[in-house]
C-alpha cells in the first residue's frame, strides 16, 4: 500500500482533512506516521525514507533539495490549499515529483464573494449603508442606482478565480468586459466576455474586480490613472493581493472622489498601518481577507486532494496539476 504522510500547520489540519476524509485517505493508504508539522519534519528528515506521498495543507514543506534527498520514494505532493509558489522548486521539477494544488477549490469562496460584492455594488449598496449612518436618515425615491440589468462589470484578469466570476455573472443582465494579456479570444468569448484593455476597464465598468495573481510585473500594476478614469458612482473590488494596487495613489483619489466606493479584502501590509487612511475613508470598505476557504469551506480544499489521490492510484492525469511550463504566470 502506498506510504504517506500529513505535512502542514496543525491549527487549520481538522478544517482541511477532518476526520471522515482521513478515514477515506487511509482506506487507500499507510499513514504511517500522525500528522506532522513542517518544523518537526525539519528536526528529523529521516522519516521521510518510505514516503510516496505527501498530504499537506498552509504551512507544507519546501520541495528543495535538502527535503527531496530524504526522500527518494516521493512521487507526489498533494497541497490541500492555493498557490504553490513557496512549496515548488527546480529541485522537485526536475525530479518528476507530481504536483497538485487545490487552488480551484480555495477559488469558488473567494469567487462567491466577489459576487456578493459586485451585486450590491451595483445596487450602491454600500453608498446608502454611510449616508444612512452619517444623517440617521432613508434617502428618498426613486433611486439612482446601475443594479444589474444593462451595467457593466469589468474583470482584471482570467486566473481561476476571475474566471469563475464571470460563469456566476452570467444568469444577470450585465456585460461583462475583461483584461488579461494572457487570454486567447475564443477562451473569452466562452466565457462571455469583451477583451479591452486595462484603461477601458476601467473607464467603462459600473464595477472593477480585480483578480490577477501577484508576479513580479503585477506589483503595483493598478494606479492613481486607473482610478482617476472611473465612472462616476463605480466600484472596485480587489480579493487578489494589495501589493497589486499602488495603494497611495488609490487612497489620493477616493479622497478626492467620494463617489467611488473601493471594497478591499486584501492589502498591503495586511492588515493596513494602524494610522492608514483605509480605516477611516467613508468610501472605503474593508474586509479582513474574508473571501478565501474559511471554517468548514476549508474541507473542499481537503476533498479535492482526496480525488486527486484517487486519479493517481488508478494512473489517470490529475485535474488540478501544477505545471512547470504555467508556474512562471501562476499567483
């Protein structure tokens, strides 16, 4: 039977693998050791020896070279959480090892999210919840507002989260346009969008959400000339990374235009200064980087590993496998 471990942070360990999905793993496997910390691994590689498999989670093994050494009968590594970037090493590509993420599961909560964000948005939602606290009074109708039917939302970039976002938009009446350098037209028109560029995003969109994964050239990719072009009224939603956002410049316009609502779930630091604008700006909505798998959404990420383990007794290619030729563009 295939030898394998857990690998990861305790504090979230029953959320991702609770106790009937490690009944399940260990039908088809020898869990032969209880699960185990990255640090304790550390103390004492040698328990590594029979390994085959790798169960992990936040806080999972570095794939380097000192790990990989211990380890000569490992062939795969399932990561019950998104991006591999701190786990995935030259190392482990060059030795073959399987890699596979939960990263389309992590996505549906954050996907989810955002929804919820762009339709009340689009209903101003957030608008009338500080006029009514700041005058202790119900505005009068009819109302302003763009709501769903003709409005535009604008995605910043295809990764798997904005593309989930653009298959929940698609039972409302809104279009939807779209950046992403790395996007193929028929790909787009599948998901049923218009490609334009990062300005007519916007400077089109009642609503910007924004989804692109943090590389090198993300960082500070959204600035005070992209804010400055909104429509008046519009919001921005970012559950992607804060350090993609020049955040000076974006505080300079909201302070300047009160009518653009920002809603961020992420910033950067994270969480914001103690003295940062953010906490204050009435047209700033802050979540505490809410959107991600938390409580027992964390088991999705759990049971997609469990299929994936399944697709690797049987020999079939794993769906949610981490390439070495796409890792370069992944968040």
């Amino acid at each position: 039977m295939v030898k394998g471990l857990y690998i990861m942070n305790q504090a979230p360990f029953e959320l991702v693998y609770p106790e009937k999905l490690r009944k399940e793993i260990a039908e088809l496997s020898d869990i032969y050791r209880p699960p185990m910390t990255n640090q304790q691994i550390q103390q004492d590689l040698s328990v590594l020896d029979e390994v085959e498999v790798i169960f992990s989670g936040w806080g999972g093994p570095k794939l380097d070279q000192s790990l990989l050494d211990e380890a000569p009968n490992l062939k795969a590594f399932f990561y019950a959480a998104g991006s591999v970037k701190s786990i995935a090493t030259d190392a482990a590509w060059d030795r073959g090892i399987l890699i596979t993420n939960a990263v389309k599961a992590n996505a549906v909560p954050v996907a989810e999210f955002t929804l919820s964000q762009i339709l009340f948005c689009l209903k101003k939602g957030w608008t009338f919840t500080r006029s009514i606290r700041n005058t202790k009074q119900f505005p009068g109708k009819p109302f302003d507002i763009p709501g769903t039917f003709g409005s535009t939302v604008g995605i910043v970039s295809f990764s798997t989260v904005g593309k989930i976002v653009c298959e929940l938009l698609k039972p409302f009446d809104i279009k939807v346009i779209g950046y992403d350098p790395y996007i193929k037209d028929r790909e787009a028109e599948k998901l049923g969008v218009e490609l334009c560029s990062l300005d007519e995003v916007f400077k089109k969109s009642d609503v910007v959400s924004l989804h692109t994964p943090l590389l090198d050239e993300t960082i500070g990719m959204i600035g005070k000339e992209h804010f400055s072009q909104m429509l008046p009224n519009s919001s921005f939603i970012n559950t992607s990374r804060g350090a993609i956002v020049r955040e000076s410049e974006m505080i300079e316009v909201l302070q300047d235009r009160s009518d653009i609502t920002a809603v961020l779930d992420v910033t950067f630091p994270e969480p914001p200064n103690q003295d940062s604008p953010l906490y204050y700006l009435e047209n700033m909505v802050l979540t505490p980087h809410l959107a991600g798998s938390e409580g027992k959404e964390c088991e999705r990420m759990g049971y997609y590993m469990l299929e994936e383990f399944k697709r690797y007794l049987i020999g079939v290619p794993l769906q949610w496998q981490v390439k070495k030729e796409y890792f370069n563009i992944l968040a």
